[in-house]
C-alpha cells in the first residue's frame, strides 16, 4: 500500500510537470502567424487535456499523501471509529477519476478531428464549436464526479445535482458527434484505414455517450450499478471511443513518424476485425448488465452462458485484430515502401516536412498565412475556385 501510494504521487509530480510544459509550449512558443484560432484541433485537445491533469491530478494526489498520512502518523481521515469518513476517499478519487475520463479522450477527440478533414476533403465543420465545446466538456468534468457514487451514502440532494451535472456533460459531446457528422456531409469520402478507425470512432463513442445517459439517471443507477452494463458503457467510451482513435491516428501518422508505409489491405482487415470483435465482446454485456449480472464476480447463472460465450469470443476476435497491425506496423519498419512528405495530400503543418522529420523539424520556422482546414468546398470546386 505504502508503494502504491508513493507510486501515485510520483506519478501525479510526473503528470503535472508535463502538463506544464505542454501548456507554456502551446502557449508561448507558437509558429509565427499561428493565432490560437488557426491552431490544429488536436493541439486544442492536448492544451485541454493538460489543463485538465493540472487541476485534477492534486486531488488524487492529496488523496493518497491522507493515506500515509493514516498509516504512518496516526491521523484517522478514512476512519469513521476515529470521526474520519471512508467516502472522503471516494470523493476525493472521483473528483480525479471522471475528469481523468476526459484526460484519456479529449486526445482522441482532436485526433478523430484531423482525420476527418482530409479524408473527407472538407473543412472541419464549425471549427469554434468544436473547440470551445471541447472546453466545455472539461469544465463541467469537474462537476459530474459524484455520480459514480449514487449508490453511497451521499444525499439525495447532491445526487439529483450530479445527475444533472451528468445529462450536461452530454450537451457539448453531442455538438461535436454533430459536427463530425456535417464534415462528413457532401465530402469526397476516401476510405483510407485512418478514416475507417474515425467512422468507428464516431459510432462507438455515440453509443457510449447514450447509455450514459441511463447511469446518470438516478433511479436507472440503482439498478445498473456495479453490474456488466457500466463496463460496456465504460468500454464503449474509452476502448471503441479513445483507443479506436489512438489507432486512427498512429495509422494516420504512422508515414510520418517513421518514413514508411504500411500494408493497406491488412491495415483495413485488421481495422474491420476490431469494430466487429469489439461490438461482439461487449454488446451482450449491455443486456447482461440490465438483467442483474453483476461485475467482479468469477461465476454467474447458467440463464447467462450464451452471452457470456459470446463476449468470450469476441474478446478472441479482437485480440487477433490488436495482433495484426503490431505485426504489419513491425514489418514496415524494415519493408516498408518510403513515404512522401505528404502521402495523404494534407494540409496540415507537420506534413511540410521530410518523413520522418529532422531533428528541428523545420530549417527555418514556417510562418503560417492560413488555417489548418482550408480544404476546397464542395460548392467551390463547381464554380471552379
């Protein structure tokens, strides 16, 4: 317990002076004639996302120095025969834990925000919506904590608060699911596997979002708490929404990083092998949950079997579709035909450069005259602009 405490403090300093130097390099040591409203939406996200872990990682942070603190100096903070409040704890870590949810998507979010553009071959739609949405998200993180404790002893009160706080969370997600979905509307679509991972993305993460709305209801949390349908609401968010656009973006970058491509049959295979293992693996958890099956148990009824084989399988499936770009990815290193500068026709900064990049990145710093989607329009290319 002492290491695991240590550890999460250690952690938290590492955090913490990371994020510290994403924000002062974003902020400060711009291109010239990058304004913050011609920055990239991903660098969007990564300033968020470093905002974010400065003022959620103290939390846990103090959370675990409270626990030394009991072990080693005879202070009774968690301990209720002493006055102490055990669920200090879970206070304390939740106002971590859910804006640690944003700190693991907002990333994803700014990548699937510059897949889309270019493989849609429009500007993102409503840029500032999506910006400042993104910034909306992260506030109101900060207010939604408590309804992972619906089931505690916290009051009533507090728990129609979160409930509501909850429901507004989705507002700001919801105005960028529509935003996505308007860039695709009337693009040139290329089907590249960037673009596939995006499109699960988008469909995965919607889904996620919805059942969200069931466990921040209050009455429909009592039921749902602590059984399957919170770990597929949970993997439904952070597998098929963040780690669905991790894998968009290294196969967006991935000719960029390394100077090399990598084999766009089995990048596709491997791409439609995970969205179906996924749906597989943790769709009939959503119906196991909402008929009582509880988590963290190593047994359940035989009415159950069928479900619980399926979801079996499907982690199979996916497995093998995690296996095969780790094996395509390894091989291009070696085989790999050489990559453009700009093999996906991009618009963006990093794809003026040589593949991989120098050291410095650019000779000379680029002075940037335009913003990071100015793809022609639909309706410009058939008046000939």
């Amino acid at each position: 317990m002492d290491f695991w405490a240590l550890g999460i403090l250690m952690l938290g300093i590492s955090s913490i002076s990371a994020s510290i130097n994403f924000v002062v390099t974003i902020l400060k040591l711009r291109a010239p004639g990058m304004s913050i409203n011609r920055m990239p939406l991903f660098t969007w996200m990564t300033l968020i996302t470093a905002f974010l872990l400065l003022f959620a990682i103290p939390s846990v942070t103090m959370a675990s120095i409270l626990i030394l603190l009991d072990r080693h100096l005879g202070t009774h903070f968690y301990q209720a025969g002493f006055g102490g409040d055990p669920l200090l704890w879970q206070h304390l870590f939740w106002s971590f834990g859910h804006p640690e949810v944003y700190i693991l998507i907002l990333p994803a979010f700014g990548i699937i925000s510059e897949v889309l553009p270019v493989f849609a071959r429009k500007p993102i739609f409503g840029y500032t919506f999506v910006a400042f949405a993104s910034i909306a998200i992260a506030v109101l993180g900060f207010v939604a904590w408590g309804h992972h404790m619906f089931v505690s002893s916290q009051s009533a009160y507090a728990g129609m608060v979160f409930s509501l706080t909850s429901f507004l969370v989705s507002v700001p997600s919801a105005i960028k699911v529509f935003n996505w979905t308007m860039t695709l509307h009337r693009g040139s679509i290329s089907f590249q596997t960037p673009m596939l991972y995006a499109l699960g993305f988008i469909g995965l993460f919607t889904v996620g979002g919805l059942t969200g709305l069931f466990v921040a209801t209050l009455a429909v949390d009592v039921h749902l708490t602590d059984t399957y349908f919170v770990i597929a609401h949970f993997h439904y968010i952070m597998v098929g929404g963040a780690v669905m656009g991790y894998l968009g973006g290294l196969h967006y970058w991935w000719p960029k990083i390394t100077g090399k491509l990598y084999p766009r049959f089995w990048s596709r295979i491997s791409a439609m092998v995970i969205f179906i293992g996924f749906n597989v693996t943790f769709f009939p958890q959503f119906i196991l949950g909402y008929l009582g099956m509880p988590r963290r148990y190593h047994a359940y009824p035989p009415e159950f079997q069928v479900l619980n084989v399926m979801s079996s399988a499907g982690a199979t499936i996916l497995g093998v579709g995690y296996l095969i770009p780790l094996i395509y990815f390894i091989w291009s290193m070696r085989y790999g035909r050489h990559a453009s500068s700009n093999p996906w026709g991009v618009v963006g900064l990093e794809w003026e450069t040589t593949s991989p990049p120098p050291t410095e990145n650019f000779e000379t710093p680029p002075v940037i005259t335009r913003g990071p989607y100015e793809y022609s329009r639909p309706e410009e290319v058939a008046d000939g602009r």
